[in-house]
C-alpha cells in the first residue's frame, strides 16, 4: 500500500512525497529528474524491494504534485532544504539517497550543505553531479539532448510532452 504525504520543503514550500515499503526497513529516498515525478520511481516503489525496504519518493519543488512557487529555483541550499525537510518529516534514519539525472544534483546540493552524518549513502541512476558549461559543451550531453531543452521549460503541455517523449526514445 502506498501512502502520501504533504511535506512543507524550503521557503515553506509544500512537497508531494509517497511512501510504501516495509515501514521497519531501511529507508531509500527517490528523488527523480528534472521535468518528471516520483512516478518516474514507479517500479522501483513496487517491486520486491519493499518487502525489505521503507521505499520513499518525493515530488520535487515545481514538479508533479509539488508546489510550483515562481522564483524559487536558484538557490541549491532550498533543494537541499526540500530533502533534509523529508527526512526530517518522515524520521528517515540514515536514508540511501537514489537521484536520477537531475537528482544527482540535489543529492550533491544535499551534501553540500548538511554532509553525509544522516544518510546511509548515495546510489546514483544516470545521474549528472554539477551544472554548468561543461555539462552542455557538445560531446558531453549531446546536441539531441540540448536541443529538447527548451521543452522541459515550456508552460505549453503539447510541448513539454513531446520533449519528454523525446527524451524518453533517447534513453532507451
């Protein structure tokens, strides 16, 4: 059985997170990538791991069933905030962060600004550990990649949707 919570992330911000799992087992936290949801953690969430583990997957800010605040996005402490508020409100004990994609980038803004004395560990799925210029160099992502970007920023849905298609055929 899943369970959701509302969880209030940085800057007050309202957070989506589902849970199901063996509540006594250890806890792993999935935070997803840009543009996508906890859904994206479906098979995971509902697989043999819980019968083993506490398995807990947050929308993050501005993303599925999250808050969608305007101008909350720059600063990295606020996504660190968002996980720290997680675990905090669930009372995960040492948590294995598992980032996808852009989650590797919260997990490190995590570390950044709390360490690694209340998790377990870190499990990264494809996932890019920095932004910046070298990430989008050509070579690195890759023009096809670069080039569906500004889809995932698009307040158009028929837009957005076929970049996430796009990207979902580049992956696979």
């Amino acid at each position: 059985m899943t369970t959701s919570h509302s969880v209030i992330g940085g800057g007050g911000v309202r957070l989506h997170v589902s849970e199901t799992g063996n509540p006594r087992g250890k806890p792993i936290l999935f935070i997803h990538g840009f543009s996508q949801c906890s859904l994206a953690w479906s098979k995971q969430l509902h697989s043999a791991l819980a019968k083993d583990f506490r398995l807990v997957a947050m929308d993050i800010r501005g993303h599925g069933l999250s808050e969608k605040p305007r101008d909350a996005y720059s600063d990295s402490k606020m996504w660190a905030d968002d996980v720290r508020a997680v675990i905090t409100a669930l009372d995960l004990d040492q948590p294995v962060l598992s980032g996808w994609s852009y989650g590797g980038v919260i997990i490190s803004d995590y570390i950044k600004h709390f360490g690694e004395d209340r998790i377990a560990g870190t499990n990264w799925v494809g996932a890019v550990s920095r932004l910046g210029d070298p990430l989008v160099q050509p070579g690195f992502l890759g023009a096809d990649f670069v080039g569906l970007v500004p889809g995932f920023f698009s307040e158009n849905i028929g837009e957005s949707v076929a970049a996430l298609e796009k990207l979902i055929r580049l992956c696979s």
